[in-house]
C-alpha cells in the first residue's frame, strides 16, 4: 500500500474504490468487515455493478455515466449513516467512483457558516 493511504486502512468508515468501468480496486478494513456476507476482500476485482440489483444497478449507471456526486443517509440495525458516492479523477480524466459511509449519531448539530 502506498504510505500515502496509510491512514484510511483503520478508518472507522468504509471507503470503496472502483475504476471507470465499475470494477472494484480498493476497500478499507471497514469496508471488508461491512461487506463479509458479501464476501468481503474478495469483492476485489469484481464489478460494483453485479453486486446492485434492478433499479439500484440502473442507479449506479447513471451515476458513472453522469460522473456526478450521489449523497444520502440510511439506517441499518439501528445505525445511521451518511453514504457519498463521488467521482475521482486521475489527470483531469474520469477514473471511476469512491463510496464513503460515515457512521452519524441520529441527531445531530448542524451549523450555516458564512
């Protein structure tokens, strides 16, 4: 691993990379552990798609053919999070997509900063 993504390995959220064409080329120990029924790092090499069902898979295609930001919250057993799908890029050409889901209390302080 490059020392420079040291610091997400133990993150206490999951991050999920993939490239251009959908295929999954990085996760984080939170994501391996949040995807154990799954499979887990075994999802390595798969595509993000086949693991998206209907109206969901048809979402996640518009998003890589969009290339745009997708932000939402869900609850699951009890946990909120806030989900961010966001584009990356690698010298100003589309590489694909990075999710992050951030464990959030249920109610929280929200601030408008000028």
């Amino acid at each position: 691993m490059e020392p420079a993504l040291d610091w997400v390995t133990g993150l206490d959220a999951t991050v999920l990379v993939c490239d251009q064409q959908g295929t999954i080329i990085y996760m984080n120990e939170a994501a391996e552990r949040n995807l154990e029924k799954e499979g887990g790092r075994k999802l390595l090499g798969t595509n993000v798609f086949d693991c998206h069902p209907g109206a969901s898979r048809e979402k996640a295609m518009r998003l890589f053919a969009e290339r745009k930001p997708n932000n939402y919250t869900i609850e699951k057993n009890g946990q909120k999070k806030v989900i961010h799908q966001l584009p990356w890029f690698r010298a100003g050409q589309f590489a694909g997509f990075v999710e992050l889901s951030i464990k959030v209390p249920q109610e929280m302080p929200h601030f408008k900063r000028s």
